[in-house]
C-alpha cells in the first residue's frame, strides 16, 4: 500500500533519477519468508543460518522510488519476536532488472549475509520485493523460532519498502516458515538509516551527523525553525520555547529577553520596548515614551 506523494515511475529506472522530496513507507503483503538454524546449540553451526523472504502484490499501487545503484543503495532489516538485524545492500551489487526494477547479487557475501535481493513491478502491475541471505560467511543473529518476521528494504535516496508475517506454519527452533500474509498497512521494523547516521534519508531534511549546524537540528535531522521546541545554538538561537514567550526566552525569535530589542515579552515583564537606537538624552533604555520597557505612559518611573 502506498503512503507518500513521490513517485518515480518504473520507465525511468535509471536514466534519470532525481531525489525524492520527502520519501515515504510502502507496505507490501507477503508471499513466504522462512528463518533457519538447522543446526542450533549447543554444538550448534551458525555459519547453517539462513532467511529469506518474498512479498508480493498483485494489482499493486506501489511505485519505486529512489536508485540502489547509487550512493549508499540499500539496507535491509529484518525484524524477529526476539531481535532484529540490518544488512548492507550497497550500490556496486544492484543492477537493473530489465525495465521492471532493480535486482541485487553479492554471492561471495563482501558486504552482508545477503546473496540476492530484489526490487521489481513488472507490466502486470504486480509488485515484488525479494532477498535471501545465508551465514557462511557473514553472520546471521536472528534465530528461529519466532511468531513474527518482519522485513524493511529501504532504499537510501528512496523509499522504505516493508512486509511482516506472522502465524507461521511451522515454528521451531530449527525453522520458522511463514505463508501468505496481508498487506501490514504499516512497518512493523524501522529503517536501518537513522537520524545522526550523516546519510539524508527517509524523511529526513538533512543529516549532520548528530551535530547542530547552521543548517541542520542534529538531534532530529529538521531544518532549524525557531519556535520546533529545539534550542539549536548554531543556527543563531539562544533558547526555543516553541513560540511561548518566557522569563528567559523571547518565542517569537528565540533570544534572550533583552529591553531595547523591540521585542516585547510580558513573561520576562516588559510592557513595552523600544528600539535602542531611538533613545535620547535619557537613561539608557529611554526615548521619552519607554522606559526600561516598564512605563508605555511617557511617565518615567526614576
């Protein structure tokens, strides 16, 4: 099921491709999906783990979004009752599929336990998401048995792409097989891009690392605004009290309260307040009509 508004359309795969404006969550149902350990402890061999997982959907509204074959490509996670674990698809191992999609190989398992991947909406207007993974050379942590697996492909300048089984037919130690499922409507595991990882994505507006810059809130990857609740010193704000004006904050622009900055904050006590350069003669925060920001009267309190 789609959610979002940006769409790429399969016939531009490659030629191209521009970023998404705000990348969105597409949730597929599944076809099957299996997780084994066929031999688990004790005297257990982990290099025997493997998973895999198909989701399908006829007639699908889904679009891809986004280009494995650049930047970062993807990350899978796939999610258990008991844990979770993020695999690296990255950009050297897509290809494209044809005209229908993008399909991914690391057969000798360089950069994750993921062998083969794929992401495809051939003309019948079916929507397909594939991987496979096995432990000989690069682990697998998730370990059968489990009541639900979940799986998120995300493409990193793209879309997230997500499907979840649950009641599986059968359910051990050795294996967990999961049958058809339905449409989840939403991801039940997250994206293994995350703010502070320095790779804009998903919904992010920037990423700087988990640092504040000028351009960037590095707590939440949001452009900084003030009045977000967010104190970003970098971007010039002194504190942020989400527009409520304060003792120590002016809301409307995030400063410290000050006599003078023609800001009037009644929080911090002001009932008037001038611009500094318009003062006279006078005290230092007077121009005849204000004085300290107390007296809009004209009448000077001293």
């Amino acid at each position: 099921m789609r959610k979002g508004f940006v769409v790429l359309t399969v016939l531009a795969l490659a030629a191209v491709w521009v970023g998404p404006v705000s990348a969105a969550q597409q949730t597929i149902a599944g076809q099957n999906a299996l997780l084994k350990n066929p031999k688990p402890d004790p005297g257990g061999d982990a290099t025997k783990r493997s998973v895999k997982g198909f989701l399908k959907e006829n007639a699908s509204p889904n679009t891809i979004v986004g280009n494995p074959m650049l930047g970062l490509g993807a990350r899978l996670k796939i999610k258990t009752d008991a844990g979770e674990q993020c695999y690296n698809l990255l950009a050297s191992g897509w290809s494209l599929s044809g005209s229908v999609g993008y399909k991914y190989k690391d057969s000798t398992s360089v950069n994750s336990a993921i062998k083969t991947a794929s992401i495809k909406k051939p003309g019948s207007g079916q929507f397909q998401v594939k991987a496979n993974g096995k432990a000989k050379v690069m682990p697998i942590t998730i370990i059968p048995p489990t009541g639900t697996l979940a799986f998120n492909l995300a493409i990193a300048n793209g879309d997230e792409y997500c499907g979840a089984f649950s009641l599986p037919t059968k359910n051990d130690t050795k294996q967990s097989k999961f049958g058809v499922s339905a449409d989840p409507g939403v991801c039940a595991a997250t994206s293994c891009f995350f703010c502070g990882d320095g790779v804009v994505t998903g919904t992010e507006a920037c990423d700087s690392s988990g640092v504040d810059t000028a351009v960037c809130d590095g707590a939440d990857c949001t452009l900084p605004v003030c009045g977000d609740g967010y104190t970003n010193a970098a971007a010039g704000e002194a504190c942020d009290t989400s527009g409520v004006d304060t003792a120590v904050c002016d809301g409307g622009d995030c400063s410290l309260p000050v006599c003078g900055d023609i800001y009037v904050n009644a929080a911090a006590g002001e009932v008037c307040d001038p611009d500094g350069s318009s003062f006279g003669s006078g005290p230092p925060a007077d121009n005849g009509i204000c004085d300290n920001c107390l007296s809009p009267s004209g009448a000077f309190l001293e």
